[in-house]
C-alpha cells in the first residue's frame, strides 16, 4: 500500500496499512504484464440506482447511482483493475512519492498527501468528491466521518488493528458499489488461474526450499512474513515456505539473520534506498549466508511488493515465478 516503513499519524489500524502503501522513494515502473486493465467501464451490470449499503463502521451509506468524482487515496488498485481510474479526483501519495505501478492509468492525477494534509476536509472538500471511500477505520475517528459525510457519502472499510486489507473482498464491495459485481468476480477468477498456473510451475523448481522476504529501512531490517503485504501471495496463494522466524512484519537484527535459513531471498527495495541496501549487503554476517554466496538474491521494488491489490498481486507473482522457476 508498500518500502520503507514509517509511522503514521493515525492510530493502530491505519499505521500498519499505510505501511504497505508509502515508502522513502519512488517505486520503478513495472513492466510486467498484468491480465487487468484500467479502462474506463461506465456501463455496470446493470441500470444504476442509488442505494444504501452498510459500511465497515455500521454506517449506513447512500451510494450514487454512477459517482464521477471518487476520493479513495489507497484504494486505488482495485479501482483500476475496475476500469475505474477515470472516476478517481486524486491519488495516494507520500509527500512526491506516488505507486509508480500504477502510473499508466493514475499519471497526472493530484496527489492526496496522507502523510501532509491530504486528510484534511477543507483538502478534500476542494477536490469536489461525489463519493469518499476511506480504507481504514482509523481515517474516520476524531469526527473526521462526521465532517466528511458532510462533503460527501462516505464508505469506510474496516481493517482491523494487526491485519492487512482483505483486498479480495475490498474488490468485491468495489464491485458491487460500483455496479461491476461481474467484473470483480472475473479479476478474482482470473487471478486464481493465474496462481495455480504459477504453483504448477514453482513447485517442481522450488519445492519445500525457503523463500524469505526482508526489506531494509534505515538502520533496521524488516523481515515480511505470512498474511503480511507480499507474503499473502509468496506464503499464501503460491505456498511457497517461509522462514521459522517469519510471523508477520517484524524488525530482524543482522545478528539473526543466519536464523532465516533461506534458500532463496527477496530483497525489497525503494528508489530512496541505496544507502539502506548497501548497509546490508556489505556486512559480513549478510555476505556469509548460503542464500547469498548461492546468487540466490533477487532485488524487487517496493511499489507491488508492499501494496496488496489484484494488479500489485499478479505483477508479484510474475516476478517471483520469473526469478525462482525460470
């Protein structure tokens, strides 16, 4: 959503899902196909209509029959894969920093700064939305709803403290919100296709070998492990094995690394983060472990790797079936 990992502003919740969506540098543009597409589609499943669906939060929403103007800094990925892009006022971003993966379909869009003032009603009362969708709970507390459903309907998506987005049912609410409920089933199934294509592949090149994932961040290493941002797909879809020691998203010393005892290692990195990486590709203890001296090292960027989305996800896919299977 995603990096290097900083603090939010907001509590708990919102803290660890806009860490997988901002980082310290600009994510390289992928060039990986994904079977997606961010077209524009205006027609729907059906003759749209107002109605009313019930949030995250319990709050009962009133949805335009066809918004035009959509605030959803976050969201952005499975709005895209919608066809949705079109509808979008703005796009998320950190200070500059934006999902450069995204910019096929999001380039020239303004930006909405979670880490600046983008929050701020009078920033999202003067992009004019018809529609706001907030993708954590924590964006609404301190009478931040309140002063958004007066600019606007607006649609929370509960994510709870310690977990990520459910980025599969996000995409089907979209879907449904949006009059696309056959398009989001597709994505979904055509995302599953394109995992057991990958599986079938992995298997026999990988086996129960292990996968770790680490990112550098500053002076600490961060080790992304099962249900976390890339790891719902490496651990989870793909079944890939993880390190004994991989939770969830946890700092990891260079003293532990010997304890990731991995076969092959995913380095995420940022466009910001030479330094980082170079700190810990020049200590000895990094330099000694099997994964290394093997070449079994890929660099990957932040951009899909951090974000959990149907684009982000099958473009992560590509890359650890093009790195371990090929």
């Amino acid at each position: 959503m995603m990096k290097a990992f900083k603090p939010f502003i907001v509590a708990g919740a919102v803290a660890l899902s806009i860490a997988g969506m901002v980082g310290c540098g600009t994510a390289a543009t992928n060039s990986s196909n994904s079977s997606t597409t961010g077209t524009q589609n205006s027609v729907g499943d059906a003759k749209a209509a107002p109605r009313v669906m019930t949030d995250g939060l319990g709050h009962k929403v009133t949805i335009p029959a066809d918004p035009q103007r959509i605030w959803a800094p976050a969201l952005e990925d499975p709005l895209v894969a919608l066809g949705d892009s079109k509808r979008l006022v703005g796009q998320y971003s950190s200070g500059n920093v934006v999902d450069d993966y995204l910019q096929k379909w999001l380039k020239g869009l303004p930006h909405i700064d979670l880490y600046g003032n983008g929050l701020d009603p009078e920033q999202v009362l003067s992009m004019n939305p018809d529609l706001i969708l907030l993708f954590a709970a924590g964006l609404a507390q301190n009478g931040k709803y309140e002063q958004y459903s007066k600019i606007a309907p607006t649609y929370v998506f509960n994510v709870k403290s310690g977990s990520t987005a459910p980025w599969r049912q996000t995409l089907l609410t979209l879907g449904d919100m949006l009059n696309q409920s056959d398009k989001a089933k597709s994505l979904l199934a055509t995302y599953d296709k394109k995992v057991a294509k990958a599986k079938a592949k992995l298997q026999p090149a990988v086996g129960n070998k292990t996968v770790a994932i680490i990112e550098p961040s500053g002076k600490q290493l961060f080790l992304i492990g099962p249900g976390t941002f890339a790891g719902q797909e490496v651990y989870g879809d793909l079944g890939l094995t993880a390190p004994s020691i991989a939770k969830g998203w946890d700092s990891i010393s260079f003293e532990e690394l010997p304890k990731l005892n991995a076969d092959y290692i995913f380095m995420v990195t940022g466009n910001d983060s030479d330094t980082e990486e170079h700190a810990l590709t020049s200590n000895p203890v990094w330099k000694g472990l099997p994964a290394v001296k093997q070449g079994h090292v890929y660099t990957v960027n932040y951009g899909n790797w951090i974000n959990n989305g149907v684009i982000a996800n099958e473009l992560t896919i590509d890359e650890v079936v093009k790195d371990l299977a090929n």
